[in-house]
C-alpha cells in the first residue's frame, strides 16, 4: 500500500501494541497523527510514553485529550478496585476492562478524523493473546465502520473513513517481530496497568502476563523494565 | 410502557429537546441517571440549565463529565469560529455541527449504561426541525444501536441496550406541546448557541430562531429570556 500524503489518526496508548501499530501506519506511508486518551488511568506514565513513541516512531504531530472516566466508574483501571494478578486460565472479562472505552476513543479519533479531513483511523486491538474484551473483536470493529458511514458531515459528503487493525489476527509474538523489523523500541513501551510513575512494570496483572509470554514464543529478550 | 424500576441513561444538555426527552423517560417510570457533557462549549450556562432540569424533572441523579474537545477543534461551538446568524434557507450543514459530537456522547452513555446495568438511553435527537446535523437522523440511531449489542461486557452477557429517540419524527411545535403536557419549564432550558453567563439567550442563531418558530407554531407563548 501507498499511502503517501494520506493522513491517518493513530490511536495512541504508550503501550506495545498501539506502538507497533503506529510504525505500520508510518512505514505504510501515512501521515500520522497520534491521540492519546488521558481517561483518569492509574497509570499515567504511559501517556508519557505515548508523547515519547509518537515522536520516536515518526508522528506528523501528537494530541493527548483529557476524560475523567472516573466520573462513571467501573473499572480496575480508573476506579478504587485492585488490579489483579493475572489469571490467564478464567473465561471471564476481567474488572479492568473499562466499560465502552474503545467506543469512546474511536468516537474521538472519528471527530479528529473528521477535523483533519482524514480517511484512515488506527487502532491496535488484537483478537488473539488478549484479556477477552468485547470491544477488541472483528464484529465490534465492522460495526463501527458502519457508524462511521452514517455519523459524520464528512460521510455525507462522500468521504470513506476506513478502520485499519493491522493487529487484529496476529500473535502477542509476530507482534513483537514485526514491530523490532520496523525499529520500534519496546523498552520505550509500557504496558503495565499499574506501572509506576517512573514506568517500572509490575510484572504480575494480566497485560504485563501476556507480554513476557509473547517476548518469550517470539525468542526475544524481554526489554521490559521492572519493580523488582 | 411500564417500565418500573428499569434504569435509563438520559442525555441531558440543557436545551429544549434533551429537558422534553427526560420528561417523557421519567413519565414512561424509568429511574433516569442524567448526563450532561462539558466538553468546552461556548454556552457555558446550558450546563447549569442542564444540573437544574435534572433536579426539577425528578431525574434520580446528575453528572457531568469533562472532556475538552477543543483538544480537537473543528466547530463553531468549541473553537475561535463566530457562531453565525441563521440561515434556514442554506441545504449545508452549519459550521456549529461539532465532529462525532453524538458519537461520543453516546459511547459515554453506553459506558454509564454498562456501570449502572441499565437496559436504555435516551437522547433527545430530532430530523424534523433541525440543523442537519448527520448524527440525529435515525440511520445513525439504528447503527449505534448495532455497535452497542457487541460493544460491551453486559452485551457480550445477554443485556440487551435500547437506544430511545422519542423525538426524532416530532416537530419542534409538537415537542414543545408533549413538553409541557408533562410540566417542562421551558424558562429553565437553555438552546442558545451563545446564550449568556446568565443564560440569556442570542435570538439570532440557528438554534434560538428554530425554537422562536417552535413556540409560534404551537400557539405557545416564548418563554425564553433574551438578551435584547
């Protein structure tokens, strides 16, 4: 693909995926710009780490919106509920999914889309090594193209906006080895749902789980940096 | 419809159709949670209006969620774009649209919705008397709807969400008549795009001169305070 002059909005987490998802939109040839969502998360510092791979990874530009989604509440990761440890065995939606938020975020980047005159949202949902949330899944994704069609003055005046997951089928590990073949840094990435403010992970919820099992089926050395 | 006891979701801006569309949700019995957005808007009074109608109309509780769409830019209701004299002639859809504002606030309302485990939402959209803003058609109603049946942890576990528009197919006439039918103060709510700190509105918008011909054709007297 060549899309070179298209502007694309990326969606932004600091963390591993979102990461690799914003060197394939650059190396695909978009201009891209990155927007992260400051929901009131306990761990902050990964919107420092969206600011920092934005810049590193080639982004046109960076936005970082503020929604205090405490207001609802409802989640481990904005509400007084612990993170658990991970239980990769359980068949449930774990309490640190945050009610609709890729609903919210896409609506957002639909807005900014719409602002930039944009055709292409990037989001890096992944359906495979995940912790089971609704809103990460193929029929959520097509149901919010359709969405997109019918919610903007933009789609009323003829302009197409795509959602690309280039993610969305791939393992925690191809992954990993796609993202290192395009130069991203994954020491730079947080992923962790209780990282400290220095970016420390705790190496025990369900996120960083996932994380060291797909550094370890990809045969790379962890660049992870821990508490302990 | 007796729906007693049922939790609903109500959209509440503080205008003339979102105050009607709570009236109807509480008359129809639902326990109603009001939402109101503060993302920047020029019309900061509305969210005053919108914290009282709340109160006034036995709404069970009121929040108001922050979220800077500024960040974003792209209207004449969060930017440094001059809100504009009516035009009701013009087939454009005016530069007061606000990108995915709809989206958003309604992904907002299914999150909510999801914490509270209510089964509704009402939003107080209409196609008849209106500015042409894509997002209130119903098209764009029965596409959320879709999105929100696979959007969600409670939809993934059988909760069906209703999306309720008991305005869409009413003129403005015919809210305004069902409105105060149901005992809505119309003084209370605010709909000017540039209504004053003390809520005063402008009489000169799209949005003052669609409510000024509502009130004419319903044989109503206006009630609306205005500046001059």
């Amino acid at each position: 693909m060549n899309a070179a002059n298209d502007k694309a909005v990326v969606l932004l987490s600091g963390g591993l995926d979102s990461a690799t998802t914003l060197a394939i939109a650059v190396q695909q040839g978009f201009q891209c710009y990155t927007l992260a969502l400051d929901y009131g998360q306990r761990h902050r510092s990964e919107l420092t780490a969206a600011t920092q791979i934005s810049r590193l990874l080639g982004a046109f530009e960076h936005k970082q919106v503020k929604l205090d989604l405490r207001t609802i509440g409802g989640s481990a990761l904005t509400a007084e509920i612990d993170v658990p440890d991970a239980d990769r065995d359980s068949q449930d939606i774990p309490v640190t999914y945050v009610p609709a938020r890729n609903s919210i975020m896409l609506s957002l980047a639909l807005g900014y889309a719409e602002v930039l005159s944009a055709g292409s949202i990037f989001i890096g949902v992944t359906a495979v090594d995940y912790s089971g949330y609704p809103d990460c899944r193929p029929e959520f994704i097509t149901a919010f193209e359709a969405l997109a069609q019918v919610a903007t003055k933009a789609a009323v005046q003829g302009q197409q906006l795509a959602v690309h997951t280039p993610l969305i089928n791939l393992s925690k590990a191809e992954i990993i080895l796609q993202g290192m073949s395009l130069g991203v840094d994954y020491a730079e990435t947080i992923s962790c749902y209780q990282a400290d403010a220095n970016g420390l992970a705790c190496g025990q919820c369900d996120s960083c789980v996932i994380r060291q099992q797909g550094f370890v089926a990809a045969g790379q050395g962890d660049p992870t940096r821990y508490q302990i």
